[in-house]
C-alpha cells in the first residue's frame, strides 16, 4: 500500500499519515457494501442460463434455446427475461436519489444498513420465488439495497480514508464488487449443476450472506468523522479522527472538516447550483463518465457472460466456468488500479485501457462476424472459440484497470462541496440507468446488430478514449478543496471557472496546467 507515498503537485496539502489497523479494519468492513452490488451482478447471467430456472419461469425462452434452427444471435432474446435482470437497476436509480437524504441526516452507517436489510429481504423473496411476480418483487427489493449502498458505502470509504490515500481506498469498493461477482460465478457454477429446481434457488438465496454482512458491518461501525460533524457532534468527530489517523496532531484535518460543514451549510439549493455555468464541466463529467463507463459494453460481458459463451456453442458447464475466469482476471487486474491510480494518475489507465479494450472488442466482433456471418448459424471450432475467451479476457483486463475503479472514483473527487452531494446522486442514477439500458437491450441488440454489437461499443470506447485525452484534466494527489486549480488550468473548461472561485492569475496556473 502507497502508504508513505507523498505528493509532489504544488499546492497539495500532505496530512501524511499512517495507515493504522482502525482505518484499515473500518474501511474493510464498509467496502462490503460492495459485495451486495457484485453477487447480484454475478449470480442473474449464470441464473438465467440455468435450464430448470428457465423451464420454470421463462418457458418460451426455453422452447426457443432447445430449437435446432434457431438462430445462433436470437437464442436467448426475450423481453422478460431482460427485465428480470435489469429491473434491479431502476429502483437502484430511485433509491440512489433518496438514499443521499438518508446519508446525510441519519448518517452513512444507517444508510448502508438499509440497503443490507432491504437487499436480506429479496434475497428471501428470489430464494422462495413460485412465480415471476415474486421474481420482480425481490429484484426490485434487491435494487432499492444496491441504491443505498452505493450511495453511502463510496461516501463512507473516502471520508474515512485518510486523504494521501482516498484513491486506492475508494477503489476499495470496485474490489468488493467484483469479488461479489467472481464468488457468484463459483457458486453458479456448482449450483448448476444441481438437478430439479434447487440450484438457482440456492444462488439466489445465497444473496443473504453479503446482506447480513452488510447490516452486521453497518451496526459495528463507527460513522465517519464528517457526518458527526454534520450532525452537531464535533468533539466525537474529533476523538474519531484522533483515532483513525493514530495520532493526535489533526487539527488541520479537523478544522478543514468544520469549514467545510460550514460552507456546506450555506448552500440551500446544490441541484440548482451545479446548473451554473461555473460549475459545467464538473456536470458534464458526472453524467458523462458513467454514462461512458456503461457504454464500454461491460455488462454485457458480466451479466450475459454465460449465455454469450453458449451463444458461441460451449455448453452450460464450460460456459459458466469461463465466466468464472473473466471474473478473477478482472478481480486481479483491478488490484492493478488500487496499486497504482495514485502514482500514475487517472488519465494514464484511462487512455491505456481505453486503448486495449478499443483493439480487443474489434478483434471480438470481426472473429464472431467471420464464424457466424449476418445470417448467424454455423459452429465455431474449439480453438477459435478459446481465442475469443482469451480476447474477453484482454477486453476486461483493461475495463478493470481504467473505467471500472475510475468510473466510481473520478466524479466522486471532482466537484466543490457545494455541489458534492447532487453530483455524487447524478453519478449513481446515470450509472444506474444506462446499466439498465444495456441489461434491457442486449439480447435484442445482439439479435439483431450480431456481430456488429461489438462494434457498436468498439466505437463508443473510441469516443470516450478521445474524450478523457482532451477533457479530463488529471486529479491524482489533488486535493478536493483545490480542484477548481485544476478545472481552471484546463484549455477548454478554464473559461468556465472564475477568477475567484481559485484565487491566482490563470496565467500562472497555465504554467502549472499537467
Ligand atoms: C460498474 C458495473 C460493472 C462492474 C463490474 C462497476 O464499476 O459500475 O456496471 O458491472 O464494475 O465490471
């Protein structure tokens, strides 16, 4: 861990503390927040490949996956069967907007036990489920606890992190979520092959675990000293952040946080606010990374995984087993960010992962269009067919190091206080609402763009790849109260900030300008 590591950016102001086993063991157990968010992410692809669940629920869909002359693109297209995945991201959308109330009166701690209760109880509802209604209901439930956990669990890990560190603490949270995934995986995997309806009712039941860790977590931990401030109880916040830090020496730590309660306290309107035009570029930003992040085509690897391996003809088993691969390469290659966002800077995995899942996705598309043509039948051989894992695998690799941790990290970092709280559920209903698009309409766009789906992201990471070089001025190791620097350096956003939103001529920051 980059725990001694200091800044070099003028104008950073270095607290440098240590990493002490309170911080540590807190933040831990905060990012299993995360974990709720990763099973569910993981367990609906593998589910929905499971035959008997299918059988049971989805019948039609069945029917047409058995057919022989069924086209190869089509197998598994179905408007319900989308819905029953992607239901979960709308009410996380619209729990996301509430939980940021919850957060901020009540304090993070409750929020997250929230999100682990609501989410305990639809795991109970998928488990027991005897027909689709109670499918929805518990996805839906299961929703509403993913809203409030990514509302608060980010929150909650930066305001604890001490701030030399608050990149590779925040992508603490990444981690758990694709730790989620990767233990749904396994568990799909043996479940399915289960006999008799057993099996998926024990993966969605399963989802109990990281919820009762979740709300046991939630109820053991401190809140951040922060929100003790922001609710009137500056000498616990004080005793708090003495004992997080392992030192007494955090009066400057201290006061920044009473002065930015304080600032905080002046702002009546943040959803008014951040439409100014002082503060565009950190709006563009916030609405425009998740919605780049879910534009990579991402989801379609993690939720339909299975069924795109058996789309290319691998049986069930085979095709669940590579998902579970993808899923450890991403959870290793994530520790590639944790280990080394803070040193390298956000724009450098952006534009290098950027790069690598622009190549891989090319090479997806123009191996399966070659196999399966437009009209979409035919067989793939064993050889190409593991080429194409391997090409996922590279394709992931380089999600796990750039859009995934950077999509949660960088529009949380990015804006003034003022407008921190509206941006941060900006961030999270975007991402929320383009995750459901993409689970809503895979399987009819790779029905009907086949092979040119791959394409069709190919393109987008074009987009966003150019777009982070020229508009996303580097953050690491800048603190949040001088990113206004950092904005105003910038050749096109500078003429957006102010004078005196940072206080020196814009000459001299253009000298400074990374
Ligand atoms: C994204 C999710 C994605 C996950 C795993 C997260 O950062 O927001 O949409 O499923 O990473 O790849």
């Amino acid at each position: 861990m980059a725990g001694g590591f200091v800044s070099q950016t003028p104008g950073v102001r270095n607290y440098n503390y240590k990493l002490t086993p309170k911080v540590f063991i807190t933040c831990f157990i905060g990012a299993f927040g995360g974990l709720i968010f990763g099973y569910d992410l993981g367990i609906s692809g593998g589910v929905t490949s499971m035959e008997p669940f299918l059988e049971e629920f989805f019948p039609h869909v069945y029917k047409k996956m058995k057919s022989a002359h069924e086209n190869e693109y089509c197998r598994f297209d179905s408007e319900l069967l989308t819905l029953f995945t992607s239901s979960l991201y709308l009410a996380a959308l619209v729990s996301s907007l509430f939980a940021s109330t919850i957060t901020r009166i009540f304090g993070r701690k409750w929020s997250m036990f929230l999100g682990g209760f609501t989410f305990f109880v639809g795991s109970a509802f998928n488990g027991f489920a005897q027909n689709i209604a109670m499918l929805l209901i518990g996805r839906i439930l299961l929703g509403f606890g993913v809203g409030f956990a990514n509302q608060s669990v980010p929150v909650y890990l930066s305001e604890m992190a001490p701030p030399n560190l608050r990149g590779a603490f925040n992508n603490g949270f990444q981690v758990a979520i694709i730790f989620g995934i990767v233990v749904a995986t396994i568990i799909n995997y043996f479940t399915a092959q289960m006999k008799g309806n057993i099996g998926w009712r024990i993966s969605l039941g399963l989802a109990c675990v990281p919820a009762m860790m979740i709300m046991i977590g939630a109820l053991i931990l401190p809140d951040t000293p922060n929100s003790l401030i922001e609710r009137g109880f500056a000498e616990e916040a004080k005793e708090m952040l003495r004992s997080l830090r392992g030192t007494d020496e955090v009066e400057e730590e201290f006061q920044d946080l009473i002065d930015a309660s304080e600032e905080s306290k002046q702002v009546k309107h943040p959803w008014k606010n951040i439409l100014l035009p002082r503060y565009r570029p950190q709006l563009i930003m916030t609405c425009s990374i998740p919605f780049f992040q879910q534009l990579t085509g991402i989801n379609v690897i993690t939720f339909y995984a299975p069924v795109l391996f058996q789309t290319l003809g691998f049986g069930s088993k085979a095709s669940l087993l590579s998902a579970m691969v993808t899923g450890i390469i991403e959870l290793l290659c994530t520790f590639v960010a944790v280990f080394t966002v803070d040193r390298f800077g956000r724009r450098v995995l952006f534009l290098q992962g950027g790069i690598q899942m622009l190549i891989s996705q090319i090479a997806i598309g123009a191996m399966i269009g070659v196999k399966f043509g437009t009209v979409g039948t035919g067989n793939i051989g064993k050889t190409d067919a593991n080429v194409i894992v391997a090409l996922i695998c590279i394709y992931v690799a380089g999600f796990a190091w750039s859009w995934g941790p950077l999509g949660w990290l960088v529009p949380s970092e990015i804006s003034p206080l003022e407008i921190r709280s509206a941006a941060q559920a900006i961030n999270v209903a975007v991402n929320m609402f383009f995750t459901f698009l993409v689970a809503q309409l895979f399987l009819t766009m790779l029905c009907h763009m086949k092979f040119g789906l791959f394409f069709f992201f190919a393109v987008f990471v074009l987009i966003m790849t150019i777009f982070i070089y020229l508009m996303l001025p580097e953050t690491k190791n800048v603190p949040i109260e001088e990113m206004n620097r950092v904005w105003k350096a910038h050749w096109f956003w500078g003429r957006f900030i102010p004078d005196e939103a940072v206080g020196v001529s814009a000459a001299e920051l253009q000298q400074k300008a990374v």
